[in-house]
C-alpha cells in the first residue's frame, strides 16, 4: 500500500515564500533572499523542525528550482561585455571577466591559509578540501540580491554574478577531482572530466567565432523576436 503523500512542509514552504517577500518589503536594507534563508532555518531541523530535509516533494522541487536558477543565472550574463575593456570600471581597464578571475584566484589564496589554519585548531581534517569549501560561492544567493537591487546588468554586477559563478563552477569541479583522487587515485573517470572541460572551452570557442558570421546572427536575431512555430506559421500563410 502506497504511503499517503504528506503535503503540509510544502504549504510551509509555499507559504513562507509569499509572505516573507511581503514582510521584508518595508525593510530595503535586508535582503528578500536572506529572510528566505533564516525562515527555511527556522522550519528546518536547526529550528522548529516542522519540514524533513529528505521531504520527497521538497527534494524534487529542490532540483527543479536548482536547474531554473542555473539557466537565470546565464541569462542574466551580458556576453558583450565578457571581452570589452572597461576602462570605466573602478578606473583599472578591466573586463569584467577579468576581474571575475581575479577575484576567484584571490579567494582561493585567501582560503587556503584559513584551511590550514583551521586544521592546526583541529577545526577540520583536510586543508585543502575546506579552501574549496570556503572559495564557494552560492549562485542562489548572489543573483536574487543583484536582480533586488537593480544592478545586474552593470558591470559592477556583472563582475560579481561572473565572480559567483566562476567560483560554483570551478570549485564544484576540483571538489569532484580531488574527491576521486584522494579516494581511488587516478583513473579514467578523472581523465574523463578533464577531456569534457577542454571540449566544453574548445565548443565556447568555435561558437564565439561562428556567432559572429552574418547568417548565424540573423537567425538568433529571428528567433529571439518570435518562436519558431509562430515563424513556421506565417510561411505557411
């Protein structure tokens, strides 16, 4: 017999996450997304404990919400400004993706000695796992900020969500590697990964360069201004 499906931590969750935006609205200087952290920790085990981190529905709409905040996070980078200077940032002459790298190699320098600071007060076990943990940065977190404040389309914001994302993504892949490695050593799912990171940077490449021909950007122009099943119906006409 199957179990009767619990509903009752989704309408927190659901509930929560209408009145919660309502209530910070009068308070500009919190953050909505921060009130919606610190409510979650309120019903979650930390707090009250009113919804089960293994919710089976809570889970799903987890994943779901995960992989739609992946795809806004890309829309909302401008590729225009990936490579132009931006002599009018901070007055350094660098792109945003420059100073995204920049920054992502400064946390991880800063992140390491706090790793090894953290092991000497045997705080933590491994180092060099705890300056990946800590180089993380939460996309959910950084991107509803930007967009609340209105600021992420300038470069500013840019060089912040690039920062963000850098960090999620690079951080996410040496924590798989070093994983693999510490646990079996080298073997052919590691080897893998790297092959699919160099033909994700060699695809990057040809598509930057393809992009710019005449007829590719007359026909992303035509579909940005219309789907193609309403194009396919006017041809029809």
């Amino acid at each position: 017999m199957a179990e009767n499906l619990d509903l009752f931590p989704l309408l927190i969750v659901a509930g929560l996450a209408f009145i919660v935006p309502l209530l910070l609205s009068r308070l500009p200087a919190i953050p909505i997304v921060v009130g919606e952290i610190f409510a979650g920790i309120l019903i979650g085990r930390s707090g009250f404990h009113l919804v089960e981190h293994d919710d089976i529905t809570l889970v799903i709409l987890a994943e779901i919400g995960f992989a739609f905040l992946m795809f806004l996070s890309g829309l909302e980078i401008d590729f225009t400004l990936l490579t132009k200077p931006g002599a009018d940032f901070e007055g350094n002459g660098q792109s945003p993706l420059k100073q995204a790298v920049l920054n992502f190699l400064g946390t991880v320098l800063l992140a390491v000695p706090v790793g090894f600071l953290l092991v000497r007060f045997d705080l933590a076990r491994d180092p060099w796992m705890m300056a990946l943990i800590l180089s993380t940065t939460s996309l959910g977190i950084v991107v509803p900020v930007l967009k609340e404040k209105g600021i992420s389309s300038s470069k500013f914001g840019q060089t912040v969500l690039l920062s963000a994302l850098l960090a999620d993504f690079f951080t996410m892949l040496l924590i798989t590697v070093y994983v693999s490695l510490y646990s079996s050593g080298l073997t052919i799912e590691i080897l893998l990964i790297g092959v699919l990171f160099f033909a994700f940077l060699l695809a990057y490449r040809i598509g930057v360069t393809q992009i710019r021909r005449p007829g590719v950007r007359r026909l992303i122009e035509g579909l940005e201004k219309a789907t193609s099943q309403f194009r396919c119906g006017d041809q029809l006409r």
